[in-house]
C-alpha cells in the first residue's frame, strides 16, 4: 500500500491490538524475594510504579520491595486504576488513625455486605459505645480469669491427634518414632474460632455448624463466585442468632472461671441486654457484630500462629532462646506481628480535601492505610525485612491504643492504633502464646517437613509469607518417649 | 462468556488466608452479583468487546459495586443521562487532574471567541482535508483507519492552529501522546506529560506572534482574549487542546466505516441516498461508540437507583451498556441506519429530542439545554463533529463507491488499553 499520509510518523506508535503495555492483567514475572520488577524510570531516574502490580501473583508473595518504591517515592501513591490513593509510610499512617474526623471509617456504600454493617464501620461516640459493652470480654480481668479455658481447649484439641479415626489427618510413624502433621488442620484452624465461639456464648453442641458458617462466610468474602454461598450462610446464622437471642434476651448466660464461678456474661447475652440511645439492639445488628468477631478472631489468629512457627522453625537459634525464657514468646509474637502480619492494612476515606506530599486528595477518596508497609518503614525499624526477635527499635509491651514512640522503639502497626485499635489484640496474643506453649511442650525436635511444603520459584526454597498468612505448615516432630 | 484461563493462571485463588483484609473489605457488596466478576471489566475480553459484559450489568445490576476499581457501574440508558444532567450532586473531573496537572495552565474553550474560531476553520477545512486524504491513496487497497480516520482530525488541526506541515507533523506526534496519557498507566502518564510541555515550547513562539499580529486561527483566538486575571498563555492554549474532544471524530469516523463495510446492506442504503450519511454518523454513535465510560464524582453523598452513593464515590457510566439498552432501542445489538427509534438530530438536555433518546457521545461535552442553538452561540460540538465525518464520508463514498474490506480481512474493534478508545485501528479496504 502506498499513501503520502504526512502524519504516518505520529501514526507510528499507534496500536492495532490489545497493546502489551497496555493490558488491564500484566504478567509480572516472579522476581527474588526483596527485588521489584522494573517498571521503568523517569528521566531523573525515579522509579515509576504500576497500580496492575497489587493484583498479581508477584506482589502477593514479594510485597516489600513496591512498598519500599511507594515509601521513597510516592508516599501518598494515587492509583488511578483502583480508584484510590496509597499511605505507606509509618508517621503518615499513624496520624491518619488518630485522626478519626479527618479520615473517616464510613464505607462506600457496603452497608449490607456478607459480615452487614460492622463496627469497622462506625465512627465517634456510636463506635464508643459500642465498642464498650464488648470490649471488656475480650481484655483484662475478665479474660486473665478465662485463661484457664484457652488452655483447656488447646489441651482437648492436641489430645484429638491421638484419638484413632481422626479427622485431622495426623501421621504417626511407628518405626521412625515421627510424627507429621499440618499444623493448620491439626490444631490453628479451629482453635481461634472456638474461642470465640466461646466468649460469645455459643453452646457447645452448634460448635461445628458454626465453623461451617465461618468458612462460608469467609469465603463469601473473597470474590463473587462463592458470594452467594456467603450470603447464604450469613442468613442461615442470622436465622440461628435470633433464636438464639430470643432465648438469651430471657434466660441470659455467663462465662465462668476456673472454680466455676461466674465472671461476666458472655458476649450475646451482653448484647442483648445492652441498650444504645435507649433502645436494645437487634438481631441484625448482633449477627454483624458476631460475624465482625468471627472474622476478626479466627482468621487472623489462625495465621498468626501458622507465622509465628513458620518465622521460628526458620531461625533456630531464635526458636531455642525462646524455649529457654518464656518470656520471649511475647516478643517473638509482636516481631512476627511486625515481619508478617495477617491484615495488610485498613480503609479510610478523607472528610474533607486535602494535599499530603504534594499529592491533592478530593473529599470522600478511598484511602489504604498500609500498615504491613508501616512496620517495614526503615525511619523506625532497622533492617525491617530480618526476623529478629531481640531488635531493640521495636516495642513489646501493653498493647496500647495510643501507640508507642518513645525512647527509640515504636509499636508494630498490625493491631492499628487510636480510636479502631483492634479490640482482639490482647486475647488474640493470648491465644497465640498459650497455644505455641503448649505446642511447644507437645513438639519433640520439631521441624518443618520441607517436602510437603509450598516451595518460592527456584522449586526449592521455601516460599516465603508474603502477604497475609502462609496456607499450610507441615511439620515433623519425635514422639515422646 | 469464555475468560482466557492463560490471562489469570497466576492469580491466587479467592480463599480464606491468601489475601489482604483490604481486599476482603473491597469485595464486601450488598447483593450476589455472581453472574460477574469486576477484574473482567478491566479483562481483555472487555476491551475487544464489551458489549456483552455491559449488558449483564445493565440487565442484573443497574448500579453495580465494583470493589475492585471502586466505582458504581451505571449502564441504563435514563440512568446514565440522568447522572450526565445532574451538576448539582456530579462532578467532571477534566483530563488534567487525571494527568496531576491541575495547575498547568486553564480551560478556555468556554470563550465564544474560541468556539467560533474552531468552528470556523473545521467547516473551511474540512472538504479540502477530506480530498487530500482521499486523493493521496495511490492503491486500490489501503488502510482506512489509519490514513482517513486517524488522518483527517490530525490534518484538521494544521488548519485550526494555522501551522507549518513540520510543526503540524511535531504538533501530531505529541497531541496523540498527550491525549492518549490521560489515564492510570504510569509509562503513558510520564510521557504525557513530558508531551505537554513539548507542546507548549512548540507553540510558543507561534503563540507570541499571534498575541501581537493576529491572524485568523484557534490560536490568535485564544491569544487574544481578554482576561480577567491574567492574559491567556500558551500553557492555557495546551489545556484547551488537551480539553477538547479527540476520541470522537477520529473514533467515530473508523467506526462509521467499519460499520458500513462489514453490514454491506446498509452501505447500500447510503448510496441509494446520501442523505442517510447523517443517520449512520448517529448510528454509529449509539451502537459503537468510541468512548465507553464517562466517569462522574459524587458532590456529596446522595442516595440514587436505590443506593447510598458516598461523597467522592466514582459513578462509571457506561455508553456501551447505555447505547443498547432494550428499553429504549428496539434490537439494540444490531446497526440500522435511520432506525425510527434513535432521534436523528443532535441531542438536548437529557441526550433525547424530538422524544426520542439520542445515543450518548462522551466527549463531546454537556448537550445543550436550549431548544435550538441561540443566535450569538456556535454550533454545538455534536452538530461540528457530525457534519464534519458526514462531509469526510460522504466525499468518500462518492469518490469510491465500491469500496470494500481487503479479502480475507476480518477487522474489529478494540480497546488498546483501559481507558483509551474502542475503535477499529486497522481497516485494509479495496475499491476495485
């Protein structure tokens, strides 16, 4: 074909096809773990930042580095693809949370979703209110005098293991005294979420329907194909709850300590006999609120644990200090929280517009306050990417809604902090350091099962946490003599 | 609906543990939407043809909550002109902002003076553009996309700046990349920037001439403006170009002929009678519109098609859906010329006249509310735009009457990327 078309140069660069570049699904390839892809530069050498990177396999497993682009370069990152704007750095993230009018909790539109309108939800003195009447189950006296429970529902779980028939799938090899097992399915898959089975009061006989809810709904969550089932299951609970509440708001019924006296009500008695502004709640409400608890409480608990082995079978010369001193099994469990946490961040949206480093916001935008990159921050960790249980920047005390930042060591952001710090910190720690200790006492030389377990790209390295919680952690140990 | 199992092999699966709370809190909606997935609205089964997608949106969820590009699908057509007419709870936001360029320079185009200007030079132009496109084919085969459709708006702007083939020839370069930039790719956004700033030293010294010796052109019309704060600079110049609509006639016109080469019996109905042109150029505008969304901002929270739309929440109305609504088009998927249901003029207010809804256009900004074009005001941009692909194609179906698609071609429409325009970028055509 010949033509003398003067614009064929500006023509040059035109698309026939779908453009490579321009594909709404990149194909990154898997990079070595603490190295990004390039995604290309400016001509000052800036690095520039793909938004397709957050939906890729890439990012899921090797995180940090973009983080590290987004804290350096872009700490308020708009992403036009997503429609919302990413904080990264610690300080901008802290001030953010403590800001509750500025940044607000109010979704966009979610209102009716599979977990309904939760407290996450909430701002201001409806989120105080509410978040008083159950918040005292869940810390302080009332649950120190519950421990006891905890450890007896660890205990029942770990003997289960030896009961022939079981549904746990545990090998026990005679000839070489070894015992191997998946650490989720055997013991962390359901001991958060009978724990809070418990505290919220829900009898002893609908335990396994109540799991089966919990999955579905946890799984409702994650996309469209299985929402349904989601919505499905919340109803089936919902119609549960209401029986279950029409009973309580009569006959209401308590936790009780070691000797058997009553300590408080347990959770949906306490809701049901709670009033906000004069008026009690309904049963839609305390479905929501147990499905925020269920989610909150077992999800997150259950790779917490499945980290915390995972990091310290990885670093036996951590591990072993802290068989020796107790008492590093806290810290150990605020530098897993620190390294790799479950929740990558929360949402907020910006009341009114603002301009943060030199980025303008419009009212009402979605804003990502990404606090796995926060406790990556290397301003307040140093080395954030080791596992390093006696680093001295970090802070392992009370977990405090105020934060800490003083005297050179900060707190880790997995819990939040201000006004929605997580209310479940304090038993989810609990249940975490009870439940490795008595594993730990059950665990004879234990090891990870490096053949059973998902391996990082070269087909031989473990693979690493990534974001969120490893899936499955296959683990060897001596049968004890 | 068939999805490229290739194009998500590396994705984890939606399972408890393997992804963020964010995107938990992201997917949360208040209904099943299970006939769905949102990462397909970013698929590229989306961008070579949306239609289908679109149509389980407008047919199941009218305002569907798509968590993963967080925004609100609207894809009926009295839905979406309803948005489009609502400037007391939606904002526009314009190009600049999406390329972080706010401050650069501002939109004049509000000015009479400009608009008359524009118009002025694309009616002058448009034959003589036309035939140069035409007559510099030398083969009985060609690309129509690219040396007609793609051609004829860049040669257009040599005329309505009064440029130099060279400068018209840099001017192209960096106008495409410009307009094409203005959209979440970082590699595009860069260069778009960069462009615009090219584009400013281009036309600089041009400008300047113009601000002291005017001539009759868009630029000495921008130049000279009276302004109340500041004089007009060449960065407002850029803006103004950048603001204006570049999807349209260039998109439009491929579409158009696409449209005429692959339905043969329509083709014949325009050449039976020429005056049809103008009812194939609206046609085309309703069944395969270049610009597939608009995206509009909630002023302030608002309660519409039975949601909470929150402050800042992103409505993306979709043209495509829109266009092909049954309840307003009575065989919505197929191209008829002159179909009795589309109005045959150029919309008012609520994309309708005469009674009859009028297919919505993006880009071409807001129609006007005014029953007829008021004396002292230009035509609108529908009306130019319209006559301007009617005259280009109209001098071409004359001069080939037979033309056709190349043998063994089967040409299509495509999105190269999210967000530019859906359109037919290779058309190879013979006229023997």
């Amino acid at each position: 074909m010949t033509t003398t078309n003067p614009f064929e140069s500006a023509l040059e660069g035109f698309p026939t096809e779908i453009e490579e570049g321009g594909k709404a699904y990149r194909k990154f390839p898997y990079m070595p773990v603490g190295e990004a892809v390039d995604m290309g530069h400016d001509e000052n050498g800036t690095p520039l930042f793909d938004p397709r990177i957050f939906d890729s396999g890439e990012f899921a497993r090797n995180p940090y580095p973009y983080y590290r682009i987004l804290r350096d370069h872009y700490p308020v990152f708009h992403d036009q693809l997503h429609n919302c704007y990413f904080v990264t750095r610690y300080e901008d993230i802290t001030n953010c949370y403590f800001d509750e009018v500025g940044f607000n909790t109010i979704p966009k539109g979610s209102s009716s979703g599979v977990l309904g309108n939760t407290q996450l939800e909430l701002s201001g003195i409806e989120h105080r209110r509410r978040r008083n009447i159950y918040g005292r189950h869940l810390v302080g006296a009332a649950l120190t005098k519950r421990i006891h429970a905890l450890k007896e529902l660890a205990n029942e779980l770990i003997e289960e293991w030896w009961e022939p028939n079981n549904k746990k799938d545990i090998e026990i090899n005679k000839e070489t005294n070894t015992v191997t097992l998946e650490l989720g399915k055997a013991f962390a898959n359901e001991f958060p979420i009978s724990v809070v089975a418990q505290v919220l009061g829900i009898p002893q006989e609908a335990r396994e329907q109540f799991t089966w809810w919990y999955d579905a709904m946890m799984s409702g969550l994650g996309g469209s194909d299985t929402h349904h089932e989601g919505l499905e299951a919340r109803q089936d609970l919902e119609e549960y709850v209401e029986e279950l509440v029409e009973e309580r708001r009569s006959k209401p019924t308590y936790l009780h300590d070691e000797n058997g006296d009553e300590i408080c009500l347990d959770i949906i008695s306490e809701l049901c006999h709670s009033e906000i502004d004069g008026s009690v709640m309904s049963t839609e409400e305390i479905t929501s609120f147990i499905a925020l608890v269920v989610g909150g409480g077992g999800e997150t608990t259950r790779g917490a644990i499945l980290n915390l082995w995972y990091l310290l079978l990885q670093h036996p010369e951590q591990y072993k200090q802290v068989k020796e001193n107790e008492e590093l099994w806290d810290t150990a469990f605020h530098e897993m929280l620190r390294h790799s946490t479950s929740i990558g961040g929360q949402p907020r949206h910006n009341t009114f517009d603002i301009e943060m480093h030199g980025v303008h916001i419009p009212a009402g935008s979605l804003m990502h306050m990404v606090d796995v990159s926060a406790n990556h921050d290397e301003q307040i960790f140093k080395n954030p990417e080791d596992f390093n249980i006696f680093r001295e920047d970090l802070y392992s005390g009370k977990i405090l809604r105020s934060g800490h930042n003083k005297e050179g060591q900060c707190s880790h952001m997995a819990f939040g902090v201000g006004p929605h710090l997580c209310p479940g910190a304090w038993i989810s720690h609990q249940e975490t350091v009870i439940g490795s200790q008595i594993l730990e006492g059950v665990f004879k030389n234990v090891r990870i099962n490096t053949g059973r377990m998902p391996k990082d790209i070269d087909g031989e390295s473990l693979a690493p946490i990534g974001l969120g919680s490893i899936r499955e952690l296959w683990l060897d140990f001596d049968l004890q003599d | 609906m068939e999805i490229d199992e290739a194009d998500y092999e590396e994705e984890p699966d939606a399972k408890p543990g393997y992804r963020t709370y964010e995107v938990y809190q992201r997917e949360r909606v208040g209904e099943t939407t299970n006939l769905i997935k949102p990462r397909q609205l970013i698929s590229d089964e989306y961008l070579s043809d949306p239609y289908p997608l679109v149509a389980i949106l407008r047919e199941n969820y009218p305002c569907y909550r798509d968590w993963l590009s967080n925004c609100f699908w609207i894809t009926r057509y009295d839905d979406v002109t309803s948005v489009f007419a609502d400037d007391q709870n939606f904002e526009t936001r314009p190009k600049r902002w999406y390329l972080d360029s706010a401050n650069f320079g501002r939109d004049l185009w509000k000015y009479l003076p400009v608009q008359w200007a524009y118009q002025r030079k694309i009616d002058e132009n448009i034959e003589t553009v036309s035939e140069e496109a035409i007559s510099s084919i030398q083969d009985p085969s060609f690309d129509l996309a690219r040396n007609y459709a793609a051609r004829i708006p860049l040669a257009l702007w040599q005329k309505i700046l009064n440029i130099t083939l060279d400068q018209a020839q840099e001017f192209a370069i960096l106008y495409l990349r410009m307009q094409r930039s203005a959209r979440w790719n970082p590699q595009f956004r860069h260069k778009g920037i960069q462009s615009m700033n090219e584009l400013a030293a281009l036309l600089e010294p041009v400008f300047n001439e113009r601000s002291k010796a005017p001539e009759d052109d868009f630029i000495s019309a921008v130049a000279q403006l009276e302004l109340p704060n500041q004089p007009p600079t060449v960065q407002d110049l850029v803006i103004t170009i950048l603001e204006l609509d570049h999807e349209t006639l260039h998109g439009g016109l491929a579409n158009l002929w696409f449209n005429l080469l692959t339905n043969p019996e329509e083709k014949e109905k325009v050449i039976q009678d020429h005056r049809l042109m103008k009812f194939a150029w609206r046609e085309t505008l309703r069944y395969s519109a270049p610009t597939l969304v608009a995206d509009r901002f909630a002023k302030q929270e608002v309660e519409r098609f039975g949601r909470l739309i929150p402050k800042g929440g992103l409505l993306r109305c979709s043209s495509a859906a829109a266009n092909r609504d049954p309840r307003q088009f009575e065989d919505p998927n197929t191209f008829i010329i002159g179909r009795k249901d589309l109005c045959q003029r150029e919309p008012r207010g609520q994309y309708r006249a005469d009674g009859l809804p009028s297919g919505i256009a993006f880009g071409l900004g807001k129609p006007s509310i005014h029953p007829a074009v008021p004396k002292e005001r230009p035509r609108s941009r529908y009306a130019l735009t319209r006559d301007a692909a009617v005259t280009a194609s109209l001098m071409l179906l004359e001069e080939k009457p037979a033309i056709k698609i190349a043998k063994g071609i089967e040409p299509r429409l495509t999105c190269p990327e999210i967000g530019e325009m859906h359109t037919c970028w290779e058309l190879p055509a013979v006229w023997n």
